[in-house]
C-alpha cells in the first residue's frame, strides 16, 4: 500500500493520544487493547478520518496509544474513533485519556520507548514492542516522512539512553517483577511447581527468571505444542497444548499467564476443579495479560490468590527508586533530541507554508496572464495591458498579507506586525528578489 499525504486545509500537528497503566486500570485496559492481526485494518480506518495524515498505534499490556499526524480539527475525531473501535462510551473513556501535541508528543514517545514511563522503570520490552508497531504502520502504509523521522531518532535515543546510562543494566522486566513476587509468597520455589501459560517474550523472561531461582518444576502450555516445546526444552520443563490445561492444573502451585487470547484461558469453573483435586491447597495465580487470560471472579474462590499487572507497583518500586539517577540522565538525552527532531519538524511546516505561497502566487500571475492575452485579443493596447496586468497582479499578491495586518492592527497583535514590518521592510536587503527565494 502506498502512502498519500492529502491536501492540506490546515496546519498540521503531531499528535500523541492514549492510555496507560497510570491513567487507567487493567479492566479498561484490556478493552481498548489491538491484537496485533487487528492493527492493519484498524490503521486503515485511523488513516481514512478527514484530517489523519499519518499513524501509528502501539497497543501492549500497560498501554494503547496512537500517533499521528493530523489537522487540529482531528483530534477530537481521533478519540471518538477510538471510542467507536471499541464501542465504549466516548465521555466515559475521555476521563482516562491523555493527549500530547507536537514536542511533547515526541517526548512522549521517547519516554515510552526508553522505558521511562513504563511499570518498570526502564524495562527493556517496550522498545521491541514499538519497533513492532512502527513496522507493521509502515507495512500498512501509514507512515510517511514525519512519524517516519519521529520513530527512527526516537530508537537511535532509545539506543543511546541504553549505552550512556545505568538504566538499562540488570534490566527488570514485569516478568521478574512477577517472579519476585512469587517467591514472596513461596519463600522456597524449589519445592514448587510452575505452571507457564503462554510463548511470548513475557512467559519466556519469566522462565528465565525461575530458572534462576531454581523452581522445583516447570510446565509450559500453549496453544502451537512446539512453541511450548522450544521453551520447555532450554529449561529442562514440560511441553503440554493448551488443550490439555485442565488436566494438569491442580498441578500447579503457580500459574504465571500471558497469551493474546482475547478470552480468558482459565475461568472459575476450571480454577475450583483444580483446587479440589489439591485438597484446597492454595494456587498463586499471576496474570500478565491484556486483555487478562484469567476470569476476575477466580479471585472470589477460596485459597486463591490472583495478582494482575496492576498489583505489581510495590514490588517494582525498589528497582524504581535505584533507577531515579539514571532516569534524570536519560531524559536530558531526550530533551536534546525532542529539540533536534522539533528543529527538523518546523523546519518543514515552514517549507509546506513556502510551497502552497508560491503555489498561490503562481495561480493568480496564471490567472492575471490569461486575463491579459484575452485583453490583447481584444485589441487593446500593449502599454493600456501592461499597466492593467501590473495593476492586478499587485492587488491580487497584496490582498491577503494586507488584510491580515490589518486585522492584527485591530487586534493589537504585535508580534504578527513585528513579523510583517521584518518580511516587507524594503530595507531588509531582500527587495531584488533571487533565484533561490
């Protein structure tokens, strides 16, 4: 698909739009989740709103944003998109949304591509994640030169935040933070049995992670069997399909869930059976996903203890408070890349005003020929044409810039006759005009 700019009626802004784990919990979350088979169609019709140049979506456990390019008059279009892609009440999820516009919509995104504004401060995932959805926008045909230098030098200061600062040593994922908090329940997970559900990045940081902490017995269930087989193999664990969960649940001490499923994998009907077969021995349940793969009303049962992403801010605090130094280094990088980036972006704002200028002066002198050939065929003088053609060609290139000074005259707007008096002082130097001008 290739990519159109359309014609500009208006200025046209960067726009950053979402939700995240800060402003809004995991039950909304989870709604305004795109699976990632979901993003193309969904691009198309983010790109087909009046006033939508360019975009993007990033959608993963702790956030759905969008960024695009887009006529002030979009923005509000956008959110009822949104809203509509979705079918949720548009005033309802409004209170949760957060939006950011030019500069800082590129800080923004650095800060989420960097980690700075993830769960876990400065956790690695994120990058990998919007790399994804800047790919999958290209491939949709969404992208052009504007998000496609935001995304580019948003990774090249992902990069360097990653190699100039300490936040990226000894990287903490969700997935550890879970791990942690597991052995805070189970001081011994060496008599434990895990179960994994999932093959993501998630579930395989997760396997890392307790393979470290020398977890007695490890199962990893998906949906494709080899994809569990791949992970159970590198830890010594067992490969089951997800077919089979229900037979080996009751196995199960911990179950740590992250899939794409936008069902839930475990409900309470399957939860209370295992429970039965452990003789109400308790289960520590920890769902990773967004949407969540494990039933809300499974915490209501007995010896149940179910934790989502939302229940992880204590246990990542620590790391956050030892990455505080780092974070204030890194976004200094990004404030020096918010600037060069915006320095590019004005820089062509200021050359799409110059083309439709010259493109305006270029249909009124059309115009004003036309009109003087039509004179001459007439058989009116040459000296009587030339003085009518520079007449009108005058009146014609002066109206707007006129009336516009005028106004702000009237307005009192200073900085606008400032502007003016700088543009078309005669003394500028400027009154030759150039080839180049």
């Amino acid at each position: 698909m290739s990519f159109q700019t359309p014609t500009p009626h208006s200025a046209m802004t960067l726009l950053a739009l979402g939700l995240n784990h800060q402003t809004a919990p995991v039950s909304l979350r989870e709604q305004v989740a795109f699976s990632e088979a979901a993003l193309p169609a969904a691009l198309a019709s983010l790109r087909a709103l009046d006033g939508v140049a360019e975009a993007v979506l990033v959608s993963t456990c702790n956030r759905t944003e969008l960024y695009a390019r887009t006529t002030p008059e979009a923005r509000s279009n956008v959110a009822d998109w949104l809203a509509g892609q979705h079918q949720i009440e548009r005033d309802w999820l409004e209170s949760y949304l957060y939006r950011h516009a030019d500069a800082a919509a590129a800080r923004h995104l650095y800060r989420v591509a960097t980690g700075l504004d993830s769960l876990v401060l400065g956790e690695p995932q994120i990058l990998g994640q919007v790399k994804t959805a800047w790919h999958i926008a290209r491939d949709a045909g969404t992208v052009g030169s504007a998000l496609d230098r935001l995304f580019q030098s948003c990774f090249a200061t992902a990069k360097r935040v990653r190699t100039e600062t300490r936040i990226g040593r000894h990287p903490v994922s969700v997935a550890f933070a879970a791990v942690k908090l597991a052995q805070q329940v189970f001081a011994d997970l060496d008599r434990a049995t895990v179960l994994l559900i999932g093959a993501g990045d998630t579930i395989e940081l997760a396997l890392r992670h307790l393979v470290d902490a020398r977890a007695r017995r490890l199962l990893v269930a998906n949906r494709t069997l080899e994809h569990a087989q791949d992970l159970a193999s590198r830890c010594g664990g067992y490969a089951l399909p997800l077919s089979e969960l229900g037979r080996h649940l009751a196995e199960a001490d911990i179950v740590i869930s992250a899939t794409a499923s936008r069902d839930p994998i475990l409900d309470r009907t399957a939860v209370d059976a295992a429970l039965r077969q452990r003789r109400r021995r308790p289960m520590f349940l920890l769902d990773l996903a967004v949407p969540r793969d494990i039933a809300p009303d499974v915490a209501r049962l007995d010896d149940v203890y179910l934790y989502t992403v939302d229940d992880l801010e204590q246990v990542i605090e620590d790391n956050r408070r030892s990455r505080r130094e780092a974070a204030e280094q890194a976004e200094a990088i990004i404030e020096l890349q918010v600037e060069h980036f915006m320095a590019w972006w004005r820089g062509t704002q200021n050359q799409d005003a110059l083309k439709r200028l010259r493109a305006d002066a270029e249909r009124l002198r059309e115009q004003s020929l036309i009109q003087a050939r039509q004179q001459l065929a007439a058989g009116r003088s040459p000296e009587e044409v030339l003085e009518r053609l520079a007449n009108t060609l005058t009146n014609r290139l002066l109206h707007r810039p006129s009336a516009a000074l005028r106004d702000a005259a009237q307005r009192g707007d200073v900085e606008l006759l400032r502007a003016g008096e700088r543009l078309f002082d005669p003394g500028n130097g400027n009154e030759a005009g150039s080839e180049s001008a």
